[in-house]
C-alpha cells in the first residue's frame, strides 16, 4: 500500500507539469520579446536592399564609366546641353558615301547604349540620360556630363608648358564643332529611389531620405590617331 | 526535485536572450561593416578614375611631344622630371575645369539640379599628379624601351569646408589615395 502511494503519484505528476494557461502566457511574453526582434530583422532586411542598391550603383557607374572612358571613340563624345552629353557619329554615313553604313553605326550605338543608359527609345544624336532597372527591381537614372576641355577653355596647348603650342598644330578640328580640343572632363551620377520600381525624378527635387545618388568624374584626353 | 527544475528557467532564460542578442548585435555589425565598405569602395573607385585621368593627361603628352619626353627621360641618365610638372590637376593651367578642388568643389553639386551646374564645378574634392616615369631596362627592345609610368590620386569623402575628423587626419584632407604604375614602350626613332 505504500508502495502505491508512493509509486502511484498521480497528484503529484499534475502539479509539475504546464497547464494550458502557463503556456499561453509564456507563448504571449515570448510573443512580445520577440516583436522587437522581427522589427529589426525587417530593419535588416531593408537596409541589406539598401546596401545592395548602393552596391548596384557603383558596380552600374564603373561600367558605364569604363565604356565611355576606353570604348566609345572619342569624336563621337559630344557636349550636349551642358547637363547632358550626346553620342554620336559626325561623320554619319560619309566617310564611305553610303548612308546605310552611317545607319548601321547608329543601330550599333542605340543598341550599346541601351547597356549603359537602358532599354529605351533614344533618337539620334543619342543622349547620355536614361534609366535601368536592377534584377531586383530597383531604378536608377543614369546621366553623363561631357566637358570639352578646349576652346573657349583653353586657347592654347599650354598643359604641355608655358610657351603654349596652339592645338590646332597637333590635333585635326572636330568635324561639326570646328573646335580644336585634346581632352574632355567626363561627369556621371547615378540617382536611384529605395522605393523599389519607382523612377527617380528627371529634375532634383531637394534632399529626400529616399533618394541617393553617386558620382564619378574623370578626364579622358585625345589619344586615337585614325583620324 | 521541483526546486530543480524551477532553477533551470533562469539559465535558460539567459542562454535564449544571450543567444538572440548576438545574432541581432551581429546583424547590426555586418550592416554597418557593409555600408562602411560601400563608402570607401565608392571613394576608391573615385580616386581611381582620377588617377586614370592623370595616365591619360601623361600618354597626352607622350603621344605630342614624344622626342622632348625621350630626352627628359633617356635610360641611363637621371630623369628630368620638370617634362611633368604641368601633370598635376591642382596648378595644371586648364585650373578651372580640371580643378577638382578649392571653390570648384560643390557637395551639393548634382546634373539632376534645376539649374545646369557650372562646367567648372566639381562633385568630388580630389586631386591627381604624375609621380615618376623610370627606365625599365629588363624590357628594353631593338626599337624601342619601356618605361613604367607612376601616377597617384586622393579624394576625400565629399566633406564640405569643415572636413570630417578622419579627413582632417590627412595632411591634404584626402585620405582615400590610389596609386597607378603602367608600363609605356617610347619609340626610338
């Protein structure tokens, strides 16, 4: 008989186990310990989009800095607007008198620059403005400033010395311009919004938390000799 | 045996929050460690183009006034560096377009602005100079040597006049410097 009480317990297995409303409770502060967690977590997440949107926009700005830096030849980097730079061929279709060649350098150009400046409609002279899209969907508008380093800037070809060398004893003027000119100051930001599939505005509207953008400048000078 | 298990809920309690404020504490470091990189990558990519800039003002040279540059720069003797000192972005006379720093800079300076910026204002404050163009005679050929060009370039982080504490660090308030050595072949003739 005292085995049984003793083995039997039945009373006593009651009192150490977790009734329904001992586990509601700790299931409702855990709830509340957690909510700050899952908030930062969200936070986390966000800010990694972040990081990965500054992260596209530089690897997007060197590769179009690159291109128009080593591979677009240098007569076709034209001034523009002064906010924006042109693209395009002078000579069109005339250096072989055949103006469907001159319409095939155009559809290679449209069809190269749609890589750097996206996939739009961009009519000839082409313009260094545009926007591309990010495999996660983030939008970035991409623009290009060309400096001609020449005239008016620059009368003579003194960044050789003091007794300047006129540049047009070295260099062939540029085939629409006329302007004689060795180097070109290149400026490109890239803007973009952290609101994902939503177009950056054309026009700076003032500083917004939501808007970021970046710039690299550089200076090409005139080293082709096919002209 | 009651008291036991009671006793248990603290350290458990301890090892749950111990566990969970570490992951949070490293998700913040990785965040952060993250942006940080983002920024110095930005600022070496801009220091990079500037340098870049200063091989291109350097073959500019070379290309029109080869023979001048080959006297100043002839294997065996010591090398004439005054040829270059108009590779600097900072006191070249085209000063005020290639000036990439002093009143050109502008930390607001932005192509998406209402108004066209100048075309003598600059987004980033940086500078680039020629360092030295030495003879390598390990490459020298029937027609031609081979020199290795070094140029250098620093910006800054884009702080305006009061510069940030670890730009002021530096002695031009430029801490991020990239350093370029290319190999250029002079002709003989």
């Amino acid at each position: 008989m005292e085995l049984l009480s003793k083995r039997g317990a039945p009373t006593k297995n009651t009192k150490t186990g977790l009734g329904l409303l001992e586990v509601l409770v700790a299931f409702l502060i855990l709830g509340f310990l957690m909510l700050p967690v899952f908030g930062f977590l969200t936070y986390t997440v966000k800010d990694a989009e972040k990081l990965y949107t500054e992260a596209f926009a530089i690897s997007h700005a060197r590769f179009v800095m690159d291109t128009v830096m080593f591979q677009v030849p240098w007569i076709l980097l034209e001034d523009g607007d002064g906010r924006i730079a042109n693209i395009r061929d002078p000579r069109d279709g005339d250096i072989f008198d055949d103006p469907e060649i001159g319409d095939s350098v155009n559809h290679l150009l449209r069809a190269y620059l749609n890589r750097l400046f996206g996939d739009q409609t961009i009519d000839f002279p082409f313009s260094t403005d545009g926007i591309v899209e990010c495999p996660m969907g983030f939008r970035y508008r991409v623009r290009l400033k060309c400096v001609t380093i020449g005239e008016p800037h620059l009368e003579h070809l003194d960044i050789f010395d003091q007794d300047a060398i006129p540049i047009s004893w070295l260099v062939p003027a540029h085939p629409t311009s006329g302007e004689y000119n060795v180097m070109k100051k290149l400026i490109l930001e890239v803007m973009w919004s952290n609101i994902k599939g939503e177009d950056p505005p054309a026009t700076f509207q003032g500083r917004s938390a939501r808007i970021n953008s970046i710039q690299l400048v550089a200076v090409r000078a005139d080293l082709e000799e096919y002209r | 045996m009651n008291n036991r298990r009671s006793a248990m809920a603290i350290p458990l309690v301890l090892i749950f929050a111990f566990i969970t404020a570490a992951m949070l504490m490293s998700l913040l470091f990785i965040g952060t460690e993250t942006k940080n990189q983002n920024k110095i990558t930005l600022y070496n990519l801009q220091a990079h183009y500037l340098a870049l800039s200063a091989v291109q003002h350097l073959k500019l040279k070379l290309q029109h006034m080869p023979r001048e540059v080959r006297i100043a720069v002839e294997p065996g003797q010591p090398p004439d560096t005054n040829v270059f000192e108009h590779i600097v972005s900072s006191i070249n006379p085209i000063r005020s377009v290639i000036h990439f720093e002093g009143g050109n800079f502008d930390p607001s300076y932005s192509l998406f602005a209402a108004d066209a910026p100048s075309d003598d204002a600059t987004p980033i404050r940086g500078r680039y100079e020629f360092v030295s163009l030495q003879a390598d005679a390990t490459e020298r050929r029937f027609v031609h040597d081979s020199f290795i060009a070094t140029v250098t370039a620093a910006v800054s982080c884009g702080c305006g006049p009061d510069p940030c504490p670890r730009c002021s660090r530096h002695p031009n308030g430029m801490p991020y410097v990239v350093t370029i050595s290319e190999r250029i072949y002079l002709s003989r003739d």
